[in-house]
C-alpha cells in the first residue's frame, strides 16, 4: 500500500492564503461543460466543482476566465466572461467551496492571440503582441495589439481582480501558458514588439508585471497571483512539435530562458509558479496523451524550485498517486495539480489520503471525451466517467424493484453495466467466454504507453467483487444458458470481431490480425507491414517498433487516423510524430491488392502498381459487431438489449457510456 503520511496532506501558503493540503484542482476548460450561451458558473459546472471539493482537494483553480471581451471577440471558443451576473454565481460557489475546506483561486487569461480563431463565425482577424500567422489559417496574419488596448486590459484585469477579491475568491492564477496571448508577450519568438512590451526577456515581461502591479493595487498586497507558464516550448518551428527524447534545436523558449523568467516573476512580487511545457505547436505538452510518462513535467517544476523561493506548482499526468507522492516527498515542487485524474475520479485526493489508491478510477490519457469533445463543440466529460459534468443528473439511485439481470460479454460495456446495475441493487450475473474480463482491453493494454487500461480492468476487478456481482469467466452462455437463468433484463455485450479485407493471398500463413499479435501468439519478423492507418494500426506500429525492425502502415485513405472515432488532437499529433522519429514508413491512398508468400503487390491512387518483401502481414482494418447471438435471442426473450461494440463499434468511450446510460435505468 502507498504510504499517504507525507508532506501532500500537510498544510501550506501561497502568499497569504493557507491550503488544508498540497492537491490542487488544475484548471480543465471547465467553461466547456455548460452550454455556449451562458457566460457563467450554472448548476453543471458549480457541482462538478463541489464534488471535486468534498473529494479532498486543496485549491481549487477554476478556468478560464477573461476580463474583456471587446479587444478579442471570441464567441466560438467556452470561455467565460467577467460581468457582473456572473459574480452573483462566483459569490454561491465560494460559499459552498469554502464550507468544504478548499481554498479557491480564479484562472484569468488575457486572450487567445494567435491560436484564435481567424474565421467567422465566432471568430475574426486574431490579435497578438506582433504581427504573426495565425495558427488555424497561417494564410491571415494577426493584428498586433496597440498599446492603448495593452494599457485597457492591464486596467480591466486590475478592476476584475478587485472584484473578484469581494466576492470571496482566495486569489488568482494568470493564464500564461500554452501560447496563448500572455505566453506570446513573454516569448522572442512571438513577440517583435519594438516598444517598452517587447525587446529583452525583461520587455517581453512587461505585459504580466504591469498587470500583476494592477492586481495586487485592486486587491491587495496579500491577495495571491499565481503565474502558469511553459518552462520549456518544445518547438521545432512554427506547428511543429518536439516528442520526449528528441535531438532538436529549440524554435520557442529554451530552458535557460523559462528558468530566468522564474527569477524575474519572484522578483516582480508573483506569489507562486504553476510549472508546464509545450504550447499549441506542440500541444501534446500541455495536454499529455497516454504516451507521456506520468510525471512528465515534474522535472521541469524541480528546476525551477531550485531557482526561486516562492512555492511551486508541478503538473503533468500526475494522477498516478505513486508518482504524485514522490513530487511532493523529494521536494520536486510543493503542490501537485491534477486534472485530467479528477474527472475520472471525483474523490481522487481522499483515496490517497486514507491509502484506498485501489479504488481510484484511472485516467487513460485518451483526450477522447475532455478536449477531444471540447474541440467538436460538445460539452466536456469523460471517457471512463460518464458523470462527469452532470453529477446531479446522474446520480446512480436504487431501483424501485431489483431485478436479476444478465449480462453476457465482460468487456468495458459488460464490465460497467454490471457495476451500474449492482449498485442499483439488482441481482447481476456476468458471463465471459475468455479466463479474464476485458474483452478486447486485455490485448490493447499490452503496449507499455497503454498501462492505464491495465489499471482500469483491476479496478473493474475489484468493483464488481466489492458490489457482489457474480462472474463467470470461462463460460460461454447460449440461447439455453438465458433459459435457465430466467433473467428479467438480458444485456448483450458481445463485443466485435476483426474485419478482414478481400485480398488475393491474404490467408497466407504470415497474415495475422493486430488482436493476436498483441496477444503473443505471432512472433514478428524484421519487415512488418500493417494494413491500417487508424488509431489502433499506428499504435501497433509504434508498439512493434525498435529492435532493427522495418515498419511500414498501408493506409487508403489520404491521412492517418482519419475514419472511425475521432482522435484528439493532442493524441493524433504525437502519434504522428511518434512515427516519423521511429522511422515507420507511412504509404497513403495505397491499399494492398495481391499477398504471396515472400511479396506484397501494393497500388496507389493512380492505379500505380509495386512490390515490397515482408515477413509480417498485420491487419488493423478495423472491426464489426458481433451482434449474432443477440439477434436470435431477441426473437425468443424479452427486454433484450444490446451495447457496446455489439450496438455500434467504438471505442472505450462508446462501451462505457453504453454500460452507464443503460443500466442506470434499468
């Protein structure tokens, strides 16, 4: 068991400010969980916080508020907007914080700059420090900012501040990171400004001193300002990104440069550092996906706490309570901040406190239903926590009348149905095939970068053990198994099974599908050829990767990842970045027409024909549901339902929320 008697649940200052421990809540878009049109905290979004609060956590800082919105309209983008309705929601959701014991901080941002949408509607010519590409559209360039709108917002954050003070709000947090505006000011190369705002790093500071100035002489001396900013960008060049371990020249802000602007914000009088890296060029920093290391940037906060006196925030996948003790126990930084592990886990800092780190639900670093829902203009959730966002709503109550209800299938559809169903006091039993619940986790779990999914099947494990749900591995269940089960509700979890295209050849011994060489029962060879360019083939190619092999993903369509559930954008750009520093050959709009034993005949769009010699033939075609069972039962039982990938094939998202929406009601 983890020892949780150290430092992380000892008390500590920002400033005047006393924490209960050394948890905070990282800011996570929380404005994309309400609707677009309101400008404020409602109900989805102050209970989300509340939840997070009574869960143990120490300082909550809510994203992501502005203090103009006539300089940088920005309709399309959640982001909320300082008025003065939306204080009426700031004081109530003090109010109710405060009497759980969280400190709370409000995240303050300048504006999008560059990264702003550059096209209508919602959007327009974006501003920033100079007159830069745009990132969406290079092909428009940014208007750069006078300094009579430079001198309106340092005004604006002053008089918001103040107001914020009065409300009942701790302190507040400058939203200096990621590349947006305040992080273009403070960087070379965003910022060629030739006026008292541009020049040096101390120029380039100018921005953030005069507006920290403005604060503390609204709100106070004793009223804490936290500066979030990237230590290090990891750019190659203009949208282009730097994976971990990469031999490049810095394009952005350099390590030598992020560890003097530590020096400079303490000297300026800010109360505390909150640490990360990377920016919308290398957007897989910020928002680490499953690839990144837990405590990817706990380094970086360590360097800095060298350099200043003033208490440092790490964050970087610090979910991992393991991970997350260590920071805090070698002084690494004085307080972790974790995001993406609250939405998966509400209660997140108690289970560490009392050591229940079992009972944690893991974040798997997929992005698929927090940003990745954020950027398709959804409201942002969870894909292993369907509550997220809507805990009210989805509160999990008893059922009037407990049934006996039969799931066949323990995959993540199977496995959260039967966690949902027992804990409405149903009578569930689960039949699985295979000697292990999972279904197809267990082979996507094999790649080290995706252990998580490890952590999520042993805590399935222990839930259903723990909500006395009776499972049945190794047991096929058929037609005759649901007759003498009798169930009152029949769920359907059967999963999907491997497409196969029609190639010529293509049964040819050296043809095995990505599920069974996950699985072990193939042994690759040095020349390794995927036909499949989505998620699930480059992650084979990427896993297969390294000992001499060669590595080649035949896809037909014109970019990788492009069909099936969307993947994030964070996820999809290291994946591709991933891949080139491995040195996989990608073939687009190519598709394999002919197998031999020793060749395989490949054609392009132009009908353009070629040979290649391999060893392995993986196919990562895709899936379909297995639906059979299912469509004889329901000619024969009532209340026959089916989910997961035997309704429709998705991903880990789809099946778990299938589990959680229909047992819940049930």
């Amino acid at each position: 068991m983890i020892n949780s008697s150290g430092k992380m649940f000892t008390p500590i200052r920002i400033g005047s400010v006393e924490m209960r421990n050394r948890v905070a809540l990282a800011p996570m878009s929380l404005e994309s969980i309400t609707p677009f049109e309101n400008s404020y905290l409602d109900n989805r979004c102050k209970e989300y916080l509340v939840q997070r609060a009574m869960g143990g956590v120490g300082l909550m800082i809510v994203s992501c508020w502005r203090v103009d919105e006539d300089i940088e309209p920005m309709h399309h983008f959640h982001c909320n907007i300082l008025t003065r309705g939306a204080l009426y929601s700031i004081v109530e959701l003090n109010e109710i914080l405060h009497s759980f014991g969280a400190k709370v901080f409000y995240q303050l941002t300048a504006g999008f700059g560059r990264v702003g949408s550059p096209h209508p509607p919602g959007g327009g010519q974006p501003v920033a420090p100079s007159a830069l590409p745009a990132f969406w559209d290079p092909k428009v360039t940014c208007r750069e900012l006078s300094t009579g709108e430079i001198d309106t917002l340092v005004e604006k954050f002053g008089f918001w501040a103040g107001e914020l003070k009065k409300a009942g709000v701790d302190g507040v947090e400058l939203h200096a990171h990621e590349g947006y505006l305040f992080d273009q000011f403070s960087c070379a190369v965003f910022n060629k400004r030739t006026d008292k705002y541009g020049g040096d790093l101390e120029g380039r500071l100018t921005f953030a001193r005069e507006i920290l100035h403005a604060i503390k002489a609204s709100a106070g001396d004793n009223f804490p300002v936290v500066y979030r900013y990237g230590l290090k960008h990891y750019m190659k060049g203009y949208f282009k990104g730097a994976v971990p371990g990469e031999d490049f020249k810095e394009f952005g802000r350099t390590l030598e440069e992020g560890l003097e602007m530590a020096k400079i914000l303490e000297r300026d009088g800010f109360d505390a550092l909150h640490v990360d890296a990377g920016c919308y060029d290398s957007w897989y920093w910020p928002h680490p996906p499953n690839y990144m290391q837990h405590g990817c940037m706990a380094e970086l906060a360590a360097q800095v706490k060298k350099e200043v006196n003033i208490p440092v925030i790490a964050v970087g996948r610090l979910d991992d309570p393991e991970v997350a003790l260590e920071v805090i126990d070698k002084d690494k930084a004085d307080i972790v901040a974790v995001g993406r592990g609250f939405l998966a886990d509400a209660h997140w800092a108690n289970k560490v406190r009392y050591g229940e780190v079992d009972q944690i639900r893991p974040c798997l670093g997929c992005h698929d239903a927090c940003t990745g829902r954020l950027f398709n203009g959804k409201p942002m959730c969870c894909a292993v926590n369907p509550t997220v966002g809507r805990e009210l709503d989805y509160q999990i109550h008893k059922a009037p009348e407990p049934k006996k209800i039969m799931i066949i299938g323990g995959g993540p559809a199977g496995m959260e149905a039967a966690r949902v169903g027992a804990m409405r006091g149903h009578d569930v039993t689960l039949f699985e095939t295979r000697e292990k619940l999972g279904g197809h986790l267990v082979a996507g779990s094999v790649p080290e970068f995706k252990k998580d999914i490890r952590k999520l099947m042993s805590w399935y494990e222990i839930q259903l053990r723990q909500l006395g749900v009776t499972v049945l591995t190794s047991t096929p269940a058929g037609l005759e198994t649901i007759e003498r089960q009798r169930p009152d509700e029949i769920l359907f979890c059967t999963g999907s099974v491997p497409l196969v295209p029609s190639i010529e050849g293509i049964d040819n011994p050296k043809t095995a599908h990505c599920i069974d060489v996950l699985n072990g029962e193939v042994t690759l060879g040095k020349n390794v050829v995927v036909i499949g360019g989505g998620l699930v083939g480059c992650e084979i190619a990427l896993w297969a990767a390294g000992g001499g092999r060669k590595i080649t993903i035949v896809e037909r369509l014109e970019a990788l990842m492009s069909s099936g559930p969307t993947v994030s954008k964070e996820n999809r750009q290291m994946t591709i970045d991933l891949l080139a520093l491995n040195n996989i050959e990608i073939r687009l709009l190519s598709t394999v027409s002919r197998v031999t034993d020793d060749q395989l005949y490949l054609m392009d769009s132009g009908f353009n024909q070629s040979r290649m010699e391999y060893d392995n033939l993986v196919v990562a075609a895709g899936m379909k549901k297995d639906d059979r069972l299912f469509l004889e039962a329901e000619k024969l039982f009532k209340n026959v339902r089916r989910i997961g990938d035997c309704l429709e094939v998705r991903n880990i998202q789809g099946a778990i929320w299938d589990g959680y929406e229909v047992a819940r009601r049930l």
